[in-house]
C-alpha cells in the first residue's frame, strides 16, 4: 500500500473534565474510503474538526503525505488538501452555484475569473460525475445538489482528502445512490474519502475499512465492512448487543385522526393536494416519501402551524380543521418536530422551560399568570430522571445537550400527558442506535396503550419496523397505502418516485 | 498568536464580573482623552466622583438623573427580551411628557392630577410604541428603523406644539404652561430635588423583575425572545405577546417623561431629554437586560453626566467626555458580551 495521504497518530483533545478524543490514531490511504462510525458523543465530530482546524488538539500530531503539519484553520486544512463537506451547509442562497464556488478565490487583479472558474466546474464535473448548472441560483437547489455544490466547492479548492459529515441524512434513497457512485468515482482517481455515518448498512457497501469511535477511544477497526455484520459493529460501537424491539399484534380501534381532502399552499405553490387519511387508536401509521414532497406540510398542518385552505381535520370525531396548537393540544394531540433545535427548544434558555412551553399556561405549571417554579422544576426532574436525559440539571441551558438527549426531552413533555395523537417527523434522524431505539420502543409503548400514531421518515426500514401501514407521499398527494405486510423498500421506492402511483391509477 | 474558541457554557460570575470589567475599560480608555484635555486623570476621575455620589445632596441629584434612565432602561431590557428592538423610548418619553403635562395642566386634586398624569403618560409611551410593534407584525417592517424614525416624528411634533399652539403665553419662549402646584411631585428629602417618581422608578425595576421571571407573560416574553418557531409551535401567540411586550415597553419609557415633568421641569420644552430614550439601551445592555441590574446601571450612566458637568467646571476638560463615557461603556459591554459566548485561547507560537 502506498504512504497514506492522511495520518493522525494520539490525537487527544480535552473540554474540560471530558476527553473528547483521546490517543486516536487514523489513517487514509490514496484511494480508499475510509468509515468513521460511533454514537452520538463518540468524538467523530471533534476528531474531524481536529483535523479540518477547528480545535486544537492537547496531544497528537497530524500527517499529511508523510510530513507533519500544523492545521490551526480552515485555510491551513484546504491548503493541506483536505476539505469537508459538514451536515449543515456553508453556501450563500442569493449567489449563483459559480459564484459560490469562486468565494475567497482570488483571480487576476482583484477581479473574479469566471470564464477559468467555468473550466474547473466544467472539468470536475465531468471527471467526477458531478453535474452542476453554473448559472442556477443556490437557493434553487435541492439539499441534494447542494450537498453536490459542497463537494465540488472542496474539490475545487484542490481537495485530495474529502470528510462527509452524515452526507446521507438529508438525502433521499435514489440520491444516496448517486452520491455513492460519485464517491466511488473520486476514490477510483485516487482521492482519500472519510465517511461518518450511523447507518451501517451505507457504511458496509460503501467503505474499504471502518474505525469505530466509543467514547472518544478507538472502539474497534473492521478491515472488510462488507463481509461484517451490521449486528457486529453495532456492538462495536455501542459496546453491547443491540436487539430490535418487538412489536406485539394489535387491533386498532376508532379512529382518533382523520384528514378529508386537506389540500394547502404556500409561497412556492401548492403544498397538499387532496390529502385524506385516517389514523386509527393503537396503530402506527408510517408516511414514507423523498423529503419536499409535502411531508413538512402534513406536520404543520396537523399540528396547527399552518391552516388548510380546503378539506376538513377531525380528532377523536370533533372537527378541528382551523385550531391553533394550542388548542389541538388541549384535545391531546402530540407533537414531535423535524427540526428539534429550530422547533422544539429554545436552546438559550434552560431545558426546564422547553420541557414545561406547550403548558405553561395551564394549572399544572402556573395560576392565575404567575408561575409555579417548584412545579416547573419538578416536572423536568421527574422526566430527567424517566428518561434517563443526560444533562447537568433542569436548570441546564438546552442547547447544551446532545441530540439524542434532546430528542428524549421532547418525547417527554409529550407523552407526559398521554396524547390520543402523536405525530412525530424524523424521530430517530441523527440519533445513534441506541437512542433511536429507546425512542422505538416508546413509540411501541404507546401504540400498545391506545395512541394513534403518525411517523414522518425517510427511513423506509425505521418506517417498515414500526408501522401498521405506511402511506407514500408524492408532490402532495398521497401516492397510495400499503400495510407494512405487503410493503418492502422496493416496492414503497418505487411509489416514492410517483412510479406507483400512475399503475395503481390505470 | 490567539484566537477565539466557542465556549460550552458560562460560569455564573460572568453575569456580575462583564458590566464591572466594562465599565473598567471604558474608565481606562477615556483616561487618555482626559489626559489629551491637559488635566490629571486621578483628579477628573475625583471631581467625577465627589460630585456624583461624594455627598447626600450628590446622591440624591444624581437619583433625580437615574430615575428617567431606569424608566428607559427597563423599557428597553424587557423590549429587548423579546426581541422587539424597540430604539424608540426617546420619542415614547416625550409623548409621555407631552400626555402628562397637558393632564396636570387641568386644575383638579393634586392626587388625583398624579395618578391621571401617570396614566396618561403611560398610555401615549404605549401608543407610541404600538405603532412599530404592528408595523412589525403585520407588514414585517423592520422594528429598529422604524422606531428609531419615530423619535424624530414625535421630537418634531413637540416642537411644533411649544413654538405654536401650545407656547407658554406667558412667558413667550417656546415652552408649555407649566402643570398646576398642586400637580407638582412631591420632594421627599426637603432641600432636595428627591421627588416621589425616583421611588416609584425604585420600585419599577424589581416589579418588571418580577414580570420576567415569575409570571407566564414574562415566560412568553423569554421564550418568544429566544426562538419564535418553537414559541409558537409550542402554542404561544407570538403577534400577542409582540403587541403586548411594546405596551409594556413604551408605557414604561412615557412614565419616564412623566417623572421629568412631574418631578424636575413641571412643563415640556425641547430638550426636556437629553437623550435618556437613547441611554436606556446602554443601560440596558449594561444590566445584560436584567430589570434588577438597571438599577445600578442608570445611576453609574447618572453619575457620569453629574460628574461630568462638575469635572468640566474643576478641570476644564469639556463635559461632552460623559457622551464619550457612556458611548465607550456600551461598545466595551458589547465586546464583554462576546466573553460569555467565546474564550480567547492561545495557540501555537508560529505566525
């Protein structure tokens, strides 16, 4: 094997009492994909910013080609050739796809060179497989191409090492695929690729070698992920055997949710077209779709974000088409958000307050308009400690948990109340395998007690382990149900597609 | 070489050590300006602070001066808690001191006048306030500009009051009537100008204190401050609480203006304010927008403009230095507000 492109050797990195990494040694050879596996809180995250200059570390030394490096910022680590693509994107939406590349590119006398910024896109893309339009405005991008942009926008830069942070959380199945053919394609041509993901199944189709990070420790290395169970390295990661939860047979009951020709707008067009669907009590119904086909609309809807323009929304027989949410959750309607931090918390202030926000209003946390304190502490101690929350106290500011953590908050305030009616977007994304899996078995939970349940994912096997029946959306409408009995991933990618929708018509 | 590294929390002190740090700063840097003015530094700073706090009848002149600024300083803090950028409290005093000054102007019950002037005051700094506040919520028109504009409306429409219909016909000049005697606050420490509205402005702070942190429309004022989304996915009106926060807002700042007319000038003129609308927001930027830091805050602010006019009588050096104090002290607090967020840390020797 030839020298490797990228050695860290006893990366240690401390925040105070926590060893966020500690004597860490990776390597990546020209050429190969390398898998960065762990749970939330492992340490890939901080690893990887050790490597691209965000933090430096307290021991270790950084490699590249050979010789040492000190990378103190993002410029030093370009300049090294290593560039990363991070979950959340760092493009400028009022900018064109080149002008966004050209950013910080200096041309000849102070100008900008577009006609050579146009040779290198051209030339990449075809190199790679990566098409872009050059004139197209980044906010008329999907998250896909702009996840493209990213990658284009390192390589232009003169990447030879690429860090994907979770590249394929925000994708939908079909994109995942030519991702990875592109991804392929650059290690072909000799690039060094590191790849973090949770999903193993991606992790063994697409990676040469895997490190596997357990707090902050190398866990384990798995020389040929292909031929490693998914079963394995999650024990690897996790440390114990993870097994699936059961979900007993049930019989459902009345219908505690129903939308009739729900149809809605919004500044780009129509969201929901038409939308009619029923939720029964103590079943879970899974709403699978490539995200941006109106999946967002359903949520707000539901919960009372946005109001329909047509159609009627009851609960448990009472129509509640135009109620605000807090009304809707007065009628115990549970909500859980896609967007947890933007949502679901108020990240500056203590977590105590997020837990108590749906309520606060009502006599359980104050009277009369002032509010009862030892209640409001009370009751996040008690949902701290039910659902085992790491966190320092109730008093501690929100954002300073970790995803899974706050995940938990948020099933808490909800369920705290037993709801008739829970919907919840994207319950277990990002989350590692052992918080999606305390989150699965209370969604079993309280399936089992009699709550309706609608899950918006684009997990097809989250969706298919959880649901009675799984219902496709496709630009709006609802392309057709399926009993989880029936469905497969095959069958429900191809009605994502709206493929299944124009033979189920005919 | 050193840079700046996101912290993962704040240590509680911080909340005592910034304003303290800041004010530090700010004494340190306008040492040198002193020092250009040809006079000694520790002598200015001296005459500074014998003739703000050196003495009771010091003290109590600079309460008269802290009293408006705590009115303003609260307004501001709890507008700012919920993001209602709410620069208007200039323009939300005078209509406040316009309102009271044409109720205690009406012969009636000295009580009776004080309470109607109070009232009155309050509710034209409330209307004032509503008008960038539904701007805002309905039109999505920016609230800065907007009421920060308004302060010239309003500064212009009082200035064509006292120069016309309203000029005192007694006088000439271009001021109001004065309200009735019996209208007239009264001094509490004989000798003084200690008026009553200083007590109530005292009491003002642990009052709005008390609305922030203990009642469920101070809950809403936070949460919606730090994130609309989840606020009104969480089933707060966030329109409502908008419209409520600048009522609340202005009403405080226009009782501002009816403690300068009640308690210090007994009518209006053109610059009944030398700007207290516009020291509230670093009064309460210093407060780090606390109801209960305001307090010390606008009797530091109050001091410095005390001090300020007795160091440039002793010293020479001009009076326009208490501007430049309070100026600096709101960019050192705002540079020590990037302290709570981020640490400075050293990194490696090489350039």
């Amino acid at each position: 094997m030839s020298a490797p492109l990228i050695e860290m050797r006893g990366i240690t990195k401390i925040f105070g009492a926590v060893k966020a990494n500690e004597a860490v040694d990776l390597s990546v050879a020209p050429g190969e994909i390398l898998g960065l596996l762990g749970e939330n809180g492992a340490g890939k995250t901080t690893l990887m910013n050790v490597l691209f200059g965000a933090y430096a570390p307290d021991a270790g030394e950084i490699l590249v080609e050979g010789r040492p490096v000190a990378i103190h910022n993002s410029a030093d680590a370009l300049a090294a050739g290593i560039g990363m693509v991070h979950q959340h994107f760092h493009l400028a939406p009022r900018l064109t796809v080149l002008e966004n590349l050209l950013i910080g590119i200096p041309g000849k006398s102070g100008r900008i060179d577009r006609a050579r910024g146009l040779a290198r896109l051209d030339e990449i893309s075809r190199q790679y497989g990566l098409s872009l339009d050059p004139n197209l405005l980044v906010s008329a991008l999907s998250v896909g191409e702009q996840q493209r942009l990213e990658i284009v926008k390192a390589l232009f830069r003169g990447a030879k090492l690429l860090i994907l942070d979770e590249p394929t959380a925000v994708l939908a199945p079909s994109e995942v695929d030519g991702l990875f053919a592109a991804l392929r394609s650059m290690a072909a041509q000799g690039l060094g690729i590191i790849f973090i993901s949770h999903k193993l199944n991606e992790v063994r189709a697409l990676t040469h070698r895997c490190v596997v990070l357990r707090h902050g420790k190398v866990a384990g290395r798995v020389d040929h992920p292909a031929g490693t169970t998914s079963a394995e390295m999650a024990r690897l990661m996790c440390g114990h055997e993870i097994v699936p939860p059961v979900k007993e047979a049930s019989t459902p009951g009345a219908a505690v949710l129903t939308l009739d020709g729900i149809s809605t707008a919004g500044h780009a067009g129509m969201l929901l077209r038409d939308v009619s669907l029923v939720v029964r009590a103590g079943e879970i119904l899974g709403i699978a779709g490539v995200s941006g086909n109106g999946q967002r609309a359903l949520a707000d809807v539901i919960s009372g974000m946005l109001p329909p323009r047509a159609g009627t929304m009851t609960i448990a027989g009472k129509t509640v088409t135009q109620f605000s949410p807090r009304e809707l959750q007065a009628l115990g309607l549970g909500r859980i958000p896609e967007d947890r931090m933007t949502t679901g918390l108020v990240t500056n202030l203590p977590l105590a307050d997020s837990m108590v926000l749906p309520r606060i209003g009502t006599e359980a946390f104050s009277s009369k308009g002032l509010l009862n304190p030892a209640a409001i502490r009370a009751f996040a101690e008690a949902q701290i400690k039910a659902y085992d929350i790491r966190c320092p106290g109730p008093m501690a500011r929100a954002g300073a948990l970790s995803g899974g953590n706050l995940q938990k908050a948020l099933l808490a305030r909800e369920l705290a109340f037993d709801p008739k009616v829970l919907i919840v977007s994207q319950p277990t994304r990002g989350l590692d395998i052992g918080a999606a899996r305390f989150i699965h078995e209370k969604f079993l939970a309280m399936r089992a007690k009699g709550c309706g349940i609608i899950v918006i994912g684009e997990d097809l096997e989250e969706l298919l382990m959880l649901s009675d029946r799984i219902a496709v959306m496709y630009e709006g409408r609802i392309a057709g149900t399926l009993d989880s009995a029936d469905a497969t991933v095959a069958r429900l990618g191809l009605m994502m597609t709206g493929a299944g929708q124009t033979e189920e018509a005919a | 070489m050193f840079r700046l590294e996101a912290r993962t929390s704040t240590p509680a002190w911080f909340n005592l050590a910034l304003p303290l740090i800041a004010i530090a700063a700010t004494l340190i840097l306008c040492s040198g300006l002193i020092a250009i003015a040809g006079a000694g530094v520790i002598e200015a700073y001296g005459v500074m602070l014998s003739a703000s706090l050196g003495d009771s009848y010091a003290i109590t002149e600079t309460l008269v001066r802290a009293a408006p600024m705590i009115f303003t300083g609260l307004a501001v803090a709890i507008a700012f808690r919920a993001k209602f950028w709410n620069i208007g409290a200039e323009g939300q005093l005078l209509a406040g001191a316009v309102a009271s000054c044409f109720v205690g102007a009406i012969p009636m019950p000295g009580t009776l006048a004080m309470v109607l002037m109070a009232l009155a005051g309050a509710a034209a700094g409330a209307l004032v306030a509503l008008v960038p506040a539904t701007l805002r919520v309905k039109f999505k028109v920016d609230d800065v500009v907007s009421s920060l504009l308004l302060n010239s409306v309003i500064y212009y429409a009082l200035m064509a009051l006292i120069e016309g219909p309203w000029k005192d016909t007694f006088s000439g000049y271009p001021i109001s009537p004065p309200i009735e005697d019996s209208a007239n606050f009264p001094v509490l420490i004989e000798g003084t100008r200690l008026h009553l509205g200083v007590v109530v402005a005292l009491i003002a702070a642990p009052l709005c204190w008390f609305l922030i942190a203990r009642t469920t429309l101070g809950f809403r004022i936070r949460v919606t401050g730090e994130n609309p989304e989840a606020a009104r996915y969480g089933g707060i009106n966030v329109q409502r609480v908008l419209l409520s926060t600048a009522l609340l807002s202005g009403a405080l700042a226009g009782l501002a203006g009816v403690g300068e007319v009640g308690g210090v000038h007994f009518q209006v003129m053109s610059d009944i304010s030398p700007g207290y609308g516009y020291s509230g927001i670093v009064v309460a930027m210093l407060a780090r927008l606390n109801p209960l830091g305001v307090v010390p805050a606008a009797i530091f602010l109050a001091a410095v403009m005390t001090g300020g006019e007795a160091m440039s009588r002793a010293t020479g050096v001009p009076a326009f230095l208490s501007d430049v104090i309070q100026g600096t002290a709101l960019l050192a607090m705002l540079v020590a507000l990037l302290f709570t967020a981020y640490r400075i840390r050293r990194v490696g020797a090489q350039t």
